[in-house]
C-alpha cells in the first residue's frame, strides 16, 4: 500500500532526550519546521505515535503526513518496551521525579533480589492498574493532570493493561532497574508507585525512563534530536509499513 498526495509521507524515528524543555509536541514542531524548511507544504500533517514525558528519552515515532498518521492508532495499540528505574525510598504525587519527592520511612528489612523477582512476576499478565493523578486521563470531563494542578483530589478508578513482561535489570536498594514489555494504556510511572507498594509497603516512584521499542521500530535506528539536519527530505524518511490485515506484520 503506497500513500498518495503532495508532499513527504513516511516515518521518522526519534532519540528524544530526558529535558523538561522537551516535550512530544516539541520534536513534532522541530520536524515540521525542517521539513517545510525543505519545501514541503506548510499544511504538512506531523504527529506521534505515543507521547514521552518531558523527563523521559527514549524512542518517538514521529509520522508525517497523512499516509503515516492515519497508522497513529495501529502504533499506539502495539507493543512498547522500557526501560524505568524505580526509587524504593521515595513517593511523588507525580509518581515520577517531576513531583515534590517524599521520602519514605525506612523498611525493617531491605528487600532482596529474591524478593524484586518474586514481586515482579506478579505483574505479569493483564493486571489492575490505577493510572497517576498527573495524567492525561479525564475526571468529569476535565484532564486529571488540570484538576491536581489546582490542588484538588483526583482518584482515578483501576483499569485492566496487559504486561508481556518484567525483568529485573540491576538492583541496588533503594534503586531497581528494570524492563518493561507492555500493551497500550499501561503507566509505567503506576507500576513503579506500585511496585514499592508491593515491595516495602509504601508507594515508590519513577527516577528515570527510557522508551526502548514502539511495535518493531527500536531506539538504536533513531536519530538524536540535535542531530538532526536543517531541512528534512522524503529520503530522510522511513516507508509508511502495510499492515491492512490480523495476519500482516510489521516491517522490521
């Protein structure tokens, strides 16, 4: 399946650094901007398969034009991989380091390796999870990150995601590293909150996140974004993949 129309279609991959000033609609305007720069149409449809947070690297799938973005959906319903440190010692109302930190009292016993295995193959499989007060989920209507700015109470109900997998990368208490292979909708910044919960009894929270793999596309074929040239051309581009059917797969 070939995508017509003016102007470049395709996919770009992205190395988005861990920068608060960096945001996912950040990077779609620096392409946008190189790919008009290069004389493709100012009306140019740019987007992502998967926003990162400001403070998270890691792989964005950046699709441009409409060929591409039409496969947002399909992307973003794909399995994605990380990989996340979580730090046993604090809480955040954030789940992440992007909130006050609080520090969480001292367990009786430190947790050990045998201990980390143990509870994270319990979140394997499709599991309950609340997804974090700061988030783009909406409460009433309104975005739950907005209410919480103001300093409202917001709990948002439990949902089913599906985890592939778990694996305990390194482990030093209060700091545990390790890969996540998930499905869509699934926070990561709610599993680290509760894998402290389910480790040591109190909420733990995200130090630092890397998205390594959206669907077959992995960080190590992206491009950094300051590396990237002034003017973005159709051969800086990745093909739009075909995938119309169940059985088709992904281009790797």
């Amino acid at each position: 399946m070939t995508a017509q129309g003016p102007g470049p279609v395709g996919l770009l991959l992205i190395d988005k650094p861990a920068d608060a000033r960096v945001s996912s609609a950040r990077v779609v305007a620096a392409v946008k901007r190189r790919l008009i720069a290069a004389g493709a149409p100012r009306r140019v449809k740019v987007g992502h398969a998967g926003t990162l947070d400001p403070l998270a690297s890691g792989l964005l799938v950046v699709l441009v034009g409409r060929g591409a973005t039409r496969l947002c959906g399909e992307l973003m319903a794909g399995e994605k991989e990380y990989e996340a440190r979580v730090d046993l010692s604090h809480a955040s109302a954030t789940d992440d380091y992007e909130g006050p930190l609080v520090a969480n009292p001292a367990p009786p016993c430190e947790p050990t390796r045998a201990d980390v295995e143990r509870v994270l193959a319990g979140f394997v499989g499709t599991i309950m999870q609340r997804p974090p007060a700061f988030s783009a989920m909406k409460v009433g209507g309104k975005r739950a990150y907005a209410e919480a700015r103001r300093g409202r109470e917001v709990e948002l109900a439990a949902r089913p995601v599906v985890v592939h997998a778990v694996e305990a990368l390194e482990y030093r208490y209060p700091m545990l590293d390790v890969r996540i292979r998930c499905g869509k909708g699934t926070y990561i910044r709610s599993m680290a909150r509760d894998i402290g919960v389910a480790l040591t009894g109190d909420a733990a929270c995200l130090a630092a996140l890397r998205r390594t793999a959206v669907g077959p596309y992995r960080v190590e074929r992206a491009t950094r974004l300051d590396a990237l040239p002034e003017r973005l051309t159709q051969a800086d581009l990745l093909p739009v993949p075909t995938v119309s059917a169940p059985g088709d797969q992904w281009p790797t």
